[in-house]
C-alpha cells in the first residue's frame, strides 16, 4: 500500500470554498426569483390579454395615497367601497361587450354588493372577544358558464379592500384586489376560457377589523354555500415571493402544484398552523363557517412595513405583483377546469396528509404513507451501511462516543448563541442590535453557535470522523422516520439531509473498496489519484515510517473530502432556504410580538438550530483534523464572537427603513374631562423608557412624571386595541389642560352607552335589557363590563360562570348606533371590586375619533387640541429619532357608564 497524506485545515476548506459559497447564493437566488414585470395589458405579438402589474400598483396606488387610510369606519372606507362597486360593474360591462362580440360563448359575469350586519367571537391571543358590526359591506364579481350545473361548485378567491389604522395598505391589501382585478379582465378577454365551474371574486371591506366581512358574506351570502374551496390573497411584507403558509387539503396542495412559480413548504404550513405567530387571516372565517379547504397565500418579505406609514406602492419590490397574479391565474383556470377537484369537495375534505415544499423552483409533493415507507428504508439502509463497517470506529463503544458528541454538539451550538443573547441583552443592554437586518443574526449569533459546538468537542476528542459520520447519519434517518410516523411532515428536512449524507458515505465506501482492490500499475495510479483528498498518516508522521499502513486501520480511518463535499450539499441548499425564509418571517416580527416576549432567545435559537442542520457535518469535520486543530478553530471563534459582540453593541436598533412602532393615544375622559397622553412600544428593544421620558418633558404636565400602567383586561385604555393590546408596554402622562377648555359634544352628539328593554326577574335571579351605545363620529368603539351572562345575540355559549367581556365594533361610515340584547344574572356575585360596588352593571367604554387619526387624517385636520398636539408630536418625534419610529397617533374619548 502507498501511504495517502491528509490536507490541512486550511487547504479543506478553501477546497470546500466554492461549494460552501456558491450553493447558499444558489439556493437564495432561486427562492427569490421574481418575474420581469409586465406593463402592456396585452401581448404585442399576439394581441391577447395578459397580466400587467403596472395595472395592478396603478389600483394599489389609488387606493392607498389617492383614496387613503380605508380603515373600518371611514369616509376613505366608504370611498373605497364605492370605488370597488363602480370597477365591478365596469368589469361586467366589459364582459357583457366580449361576450357580444363572440357568439355562443360559455361565460356569464355577475355582481353584488352585500350589505348587513352579524357578530361573531373572535379567540385570540388567549383572549375571548367578541365582534358586532353594523351596515359593513362586500363586493362580489361571479364568472360562470351560465348554466346552474356550473354554478353548483365554485371556487372563492379573496382579498380585502380596507387597511388598517396606521397604514395606507398598498400591499396589504390594495396589491391583492389589483391582482383579483387583472385576473377578471383576463379571463373575460381570453377567448377560449369558458369555466366549467364558477369563480367567485369576493372583495371584502372589512378585514383589519378582525375579519368582520368574511363573516358577513359566509354566513349571509345566497352564494357563499356553492363555495368548495377557497384561495386567499393576504400581504404582510412588500418584496419577496408569496409564500403558500396555509394548505388545508391534499386536493389543493395538487392544485397549487400547477401554479408557473411555487413558493411554499409544509415546514411553513405547520408552523403557521401551531399558532406560534399569532396571526390570521380571512381563511379562518372561511373555513370555519363555509367548512372549505383552500391556500391561503401572503407577501412576507420586508414585513417591517406590515401595518406601517411605509406600506406604499414604492416600496413594494418590483415582479412580487407580477408573482401573484401568475400563481393566482393559474390556479383559477386549473379549478375552473375540467380537470378540477372542486366537485369532489362537495362532500367535504379530509386534513391533508401530504408532504409538500418547493425546492430550487421544484415543487415535490408525497404522501405521508409515502414518506413513511421512504423514511423507514432510509433508516434501514443506514443501519445496515453502518453496521457492515469495520475496524475500530465500528465498535460500540466508538459509536457509543461519536452519538454524544454529534447530540452534543447540536446542545453546545444552542448555549453558544443564548449566552451571547444573554450578554447582549442582560449584560450590554443591546437587546435587538441584529433587527434592521433579516440576516444580521446569522453574523452575530452564527459564530457563537459554531463556538458553542466546538467547545463541547475538547474534551470528547479524538473521536473518529468515520464513526461521527455514522451517528450523525442514524440520528437523522430516524428523526426523519420517527416524526413522519408521528405525523409532522416536515420531518422531511431530516430525510433530505439523511439521504445526502447516506449518498456520500456509500460513495466513500464504493471508492475505496475499489481502489485498495487493485494491486496492478495502472490500479495504483487510479488509487493515488482518487486518494490525494483522503485521510492518510498523521500530519507529523515520522518520514522514516514504513510506508506499508495497517489495512484496518486505514480502512477505519480513510474519509475522502468529497464526502463531506456530497454530504453537505443538499443540507446547504435546504438548510438555506429555510433558514432564510424562516428569518424573514421572525425578525421583523420580533418588533411587534411585545416587551416581555423573549426575542433575542427567540431568534438565537433559530440561528443555532438552522445553522446547525444547514452545516450538520460540522462535527465529524473538526475532528478530522486532531485536537490542536479544534483547539485553534475554538480560539479563532472566541476572538471572531468577541469582535462580533463589540461591532454589534454599537449599532442602533432602528433607521427609517426599519422602524420602531409606537402606540400613541391622546384620551379625553367624558366622566372627569381629563386628558391624557398614552403612550406604548410592541418590542423589547433598549431606550424606550427615555423617549417617554423625553415626551414627557416636551409634552406633559411640568413636574408630573409618567406612568408605568399595567396591561391587563380591566386597563380600558387600549382597548380599541384589544387584544393585541396584551403586546403592549404602555405608559400615562399628564397633559396639561387650558381650564376654559369644554370638550365640544352636544346633547345629540354625545357617545353614551344605555339599557333599554330593561326587565328584571327576581324570581329567577335575571336581568333582561339591550345595550344601546350610540357613539356619532366614533368608530371602533368598545364595551367591557363584567357579568355572567346566560344568553345573548353575540352567540350561544356565552361563559358559564362570572367574567370580563370585551365587545368590539365595526360600522360603516355614518352609522352611529348598534346594540346587544342579553339576559345576565343578577345580582351579580362580589367577585371583582371594579365592577360590583355599584349598584348597577358597570360598563366601559371607549372609541375613535372618525376625525383624529394621524396621519391618516392629516390633510382635514380639525383644529382640535388632539390633532394639534399631533402635528407637533409627528414632527418632533422625526427630528428627535431621525425618522427611526414610526407613530400611530388616535383620537379617543373614553368613558364609564352605570346601567
């Protein structure tokens, strides 16, 4: 035998390089990929209609700067409603003409515009509240072959036309209608669609106030129960692709199959599906009221902007329209054709069983029993390849070793990235220096995981690399076979990475076999060649050795550097489109999910993990080269964390581009006239605590400093926010008031809250009455009062026993009342003393002012001491933060009332 020599650490990696480069860049550029937008409506060469994005953001345009802020409530609300209603007739208009110029043609194009009101509960947030809405609308746009046979099954597509309080909602929602626009015009215009089951285009008018307006057309709609499935079209963010993070049915996970661009794993499903993001859409409504399967889809890149100043047709990237439309084109003529499963679904869907993700623009779609039957052989075949070895790294004991250090190493990399979180939060006090940057945690944390990793291999080495190889293959075959079997399909992130390490060895294995077999001249030069990569003597090995090596020890420790090169390429390219997607979604939302939620664990964590799957050979890697190797790569990473850590501790936390949200509300109090500033941050972030401070010196009372208030059901304040007010961190300050101030409300403009159909039954311990509130100019209003109510027009199960309610509202624009009928116990039991020491059913309340949102209402400023302070706060608060936070400043008026 001719003695192999080992390359350095030095030279593996830098023959590693390209690999270790190129692949991430490749799988980043391919997750990515946006079309080149379209501008002309139809295709030059052949004069078909075609998508245009350039017609879409001219809708999302319109809607978001020229109509504005379309939150519930409005007169920009109304607006936009009856903009909407006009396109759609206009569309119809359109049809009809098409139609008439091609006789014979299948294709009929209806309209609605629904109107009315419902309630509804809405759990979230580990909070019961209730919805009542009063004269909200829909606009509904059906195309059909005209028959009723083709009207029995239709699909829905939806996309909601209001935006919420601090944002103008270009790309949520307004983007999403353009897309549902296009689509209508190019279907009517193609000439040989005709659908062989309907389409319904619904254009809801109500989402941001918790969904009210997909109840309205589930539960009132005479068309809502042909729906068979549903696809919704949501935006969090403003570049990117759309992302698939909900799929409910193995039937729709085939359809989405079809669209030209997928974009979505079953990882993201899952995960939006635990409810760790707290979030929703239109879908819930959808599926729980219509009991339809669906997708629903949403922009998530650059989410910064969600619910933002910043959500403008500028800053959303150029081809995410184009993206949309094409997926959601698609998926329109594939379930209005023949071919559809939408009939099927007629009686009813069955939870998908069904692994499903899109890799390098590939979307794979498998079974569970299929994933079962793969994993389980993988396992199999990985056992047996690891048994079938010999030497000393085969032995039990080696393996024994090697299992703990890879298991180890995965714990060292998770208390590597946490004790820097720990440091630089608790320590330093630079909580979130990584969040204007989706990326920015992989510098910081990235090096401390990798150290962490190492560290705990000291005093494990030297552990054959073979044998850590091994562990690290078994380990992810049967994480693979054990979580399908449990029914998590994401489990397939551990079969890619199994199936590619597998590869890799039996390669390894094959290769060497053949070249120690051959024992001629021109089998030694084939052998030399092959084993220039492979593990040899030792480094320092005596020159004057005998060339002649033991044939078991070398067959124990031979590993070629392509194993490591094939082994690691399906983990880069998954490990990096995960990692990214999952980074996307979870940094920006770090900036909204509240102070006391653990962030900076939150997003370590995240690092450690995807970097450890994403570089999973890591382990059996350092170990290749001895103990002073690792003993220099732990120095080299202690020195790069230190740098990292220091670079990190100076940077801000927020630019203009990356924003700090801020809460502001100026409260006048109807009961004792007195008006406050509150104020509150969603994050965890440094610095807050002195910039209300600092408001509190320019704007407050003098000498009266602010108010920590605690967040809990019964602080009415922010309950026009509730119950995402539970995120919020809030404070109270004075303001000092002109003493011949006298709030401007007349008799008949008074927001007041009342009983009437007042009945109470002694007998039976009941109190019969309907809340009346009637609050002219102010919308979003809320009552919260205590009481065990019996029944109710909310639903049917109110709580059994004694608790706090909330009920929000929602109305059109001029309307100025709603009310709630309800039988509750009475006298109520002493259970809570701020709401049963009087004698009557105490209640709260509060609302907005139509007129005193900024800067939603800037340009009709009413000259009232809110929207004065307002202008003054907005433009001290850019000068002070330079432009780094970015304010929601209401308008509200507040109130107690005894009934």
């Amino acid at each position: 035998m001719v003695r192999t020599r080992q390359w350095g650490a030095v030279q593996s990696l830098l023959a590693l390089a390209p690999l270790l480069i190129g692949l991430p860049w490749l799988a980043l550029k391919q997750q990515y990929a946006l079309p080149t937008p379209i501008v002309d409506q139809y295709d030059p060469m052949t004069s078909l209609p075609q998508l245009s994005e350039a017609t879409i953001l001219q809708y999302a345009k319109y809607l978001s700067e020229d109509i504005g802020y379309r939150t519930p409530g409005t007169r920009e609300h109304a607006l936009a409603d009856a903009w909407m209603t006009e396109k759609a007739y206009q569309l119809k208009d359109e049809c009809e003409r098409v139609i008439a110029t091609q006789p014979g043609r299948k294709l009929q194009c209806e309209v609605w515009r629904q109107e009315g009101s419902g309630s509804h509960r809405f759990d979230m947030m580990a909070a019961r509240l209730y919805k009542r809405y009063v004269n909200l609308s829909n606009i509904i746009i059906r195309l059909s072959d005209g028959t009723d046979q083709g009207k029995v099954d239709a699909m829905l597509v939806n996309s909601h036309l209001d935006s919420t309080l601090p944002s103008p909602g270009a790309a949520d929602d307004a983007l999403a209608v353009g897309v549902m626009i296009e689509c209508v015009r190019v279907l009517v215009n193609t000439p040989d669609w005709e659908p062989k089951h309907a389409v319904i285009f619904l254009f809801n008018n109500a989402e941001e106030s918790l969904q009210d307006a997909s109840h309205l057309f589930s539960t009132q709609h005479p068309i809502a129960s042909t729906v068979r499935a549903v696809v919704n079209l949501e935006a969090a963010g403003t570049a990117g692709p759309e992302l698939l993070f909900q799929a409910t049915s193995h039937e729709m996970i085939q359809a989405y199959s079809h669209v030209p661009r997928p974009y979505g794993t079953i990882f993201a499903n899952e995960i939006f599906s635990s409810g760790v993001l707290l979030s929703d859409t239109d879908f819930r409504q959808f599926e729980y009221y219509l009991n339809v399967t669906g997708l629903d889809m949403a922009v998530v890149g650059n989410s910064y902007m969600y619910h933002m100043r910043g959500d403008l047709v500028e800053n959303i990237e150029p081809g995410v329209a184009q993206h949309m439309a094409e997926n959601t084109l698609a998926l329109i003529e594939y379930l209005t054709s023949s071919a559809s499963p939408i009939p099927g679904l007629a009686s009813g869907y069955g939870r998908p069983r069904t692994v499903f993700f899109a890799y390098l623009g590939v979307f794979l779609v498998y079974s569970f029993r299929t994933a079962e039957v793969l994993y389980s052989l993988l396992f199999i075949a990985s056992c047996v390849l690891v048994r079938s070895a010999s030497g000393p790294s085969a032995r039990g004991a080696t393996m024994a070793k090697a299992s703990f250090a890879v298991v180890l190493g995965g714990l060292g990399a998770l208390v590597g990235a946490n004790t820097v979180a720990f440091v630089m939060q608790r320590v330093l006090g630079r909580g979130m220096s990584w969040f204007k940057g989706e990326f920015e945690p992989l510098i910081l944390y990235g090096p401390a995981a990798m150290c962490g990793a190492l560290l705990t291999q000291l005093s494990l080495a030297p552990v054959p690399e073979k044998a850590l190889l091994h562990a690290q293959l078994l380990a992810y075959a049967f994480l693979a076979a054990a979580g399908q079997f449990a029914g998590i399909g994401s489990s397939a992130v551990f079969f890619l990475s199994a199936v590619s390490t597998f590869g890799a060895l039996l390669v390894d294995r094959v290769v060497y076999y053949l070249s120690t077999s051959t024992i001629n001249d021109a089998g030694l030069k084939i052998m030399n060649a092959t084993e220039k990569m492979r593990d040899g003597d030792a480094k320092g090995a005596d020159d004057g050795q005998c060339n002649k090596v033991d044939k078991v020890e070398a067959k124990d420790g031979l590993v070629s550097l392509w194993t490591y090169a094939l082994g690691q390429t399906v983990p880069l390219l998954t490990g990096t489109q995960l990692t990214s997607a999952t980074l996307v979604v979870f940094v920006p939302l770090t900036g909204r999910i509240g102070s006391e939620a653990p962030a900076e664990y939150i997003i370590a964590s995240i690092v450690a993990i995807m970097g450890s799957y994403t570089l999973n050979l890591t382990t059996p890697f350092v170990h290749r080269f001895g103990l002073p190797a690792l003993r220099k790569a732990v120095i080299i990473l202690l020195l790069v964390v230190g740098v990292v850590m220091a670079v990190f501790a100076r940077k801000e936390v927020f630019d203009k581009y990356h924003q700090k949200r801020l809460f502001v509300l100026h409260k006048e109090d109807l009961n004792t006239r007195e008006q406050h500033l509150h104020i509150a941050a969603a994050d965890g972030a440094p610095g807050f605590d002195d910039l209300v401070h600092d408001i509190t010196a320019h704007f407050g009372a003098d000498g009266v400093p602010p108010k920590a208030i605690v967040m809990d059901d019964w602080n009415g304040d922010w309950d026009t926010l509730y119950p995402f007010s539970a995120f919020l961190s809030p404070y109270k300050i004075d303001l000092p008031l002109d003493p011949a101030y006298d709030a401007p409300w007349l008799p008949a403009e008074q927001f007041t809250v009342s009983a009437v159909n007042d009945t109470l039954n002694e007998s039976k311990g009941t109190r019969t009455m309907t809340l009346k509130i009637d609050h002219p100019g102010i919308m979003w209003t809320v009552i919260a009062f205590d009481a065990h109510v019996l029944e109710w027009t909310l639903d049917n199960s109110p709580p059994e026993e004694f608790a706090r309610h909330h009920i929000k509202e929602a109305s059109f624009y001029g309307t100025d009342v709603w009310t709630v009928d309800m039988t509750i116990k009475w006298p109520p039991p002493n259970v809570h003393p701020r709401s049963s020491d009087v004698d009557g059913l105490r209640v709260n309340f509060i609302g907005i002012q139509e007129k005193r949102m900024w800067p939603a209402k800037k340009a009709e400023a009413d000259g009232s001491q809110a929207m004065k302070l307002f202008r003054e706060f907005d433009a001290w608060l850019d000068e002070k933060t330079g432009g780094s936070v970015d304010a929601l400043l209401m308008g509200c008026v507040s109130g107690e009332a005894v009934v």
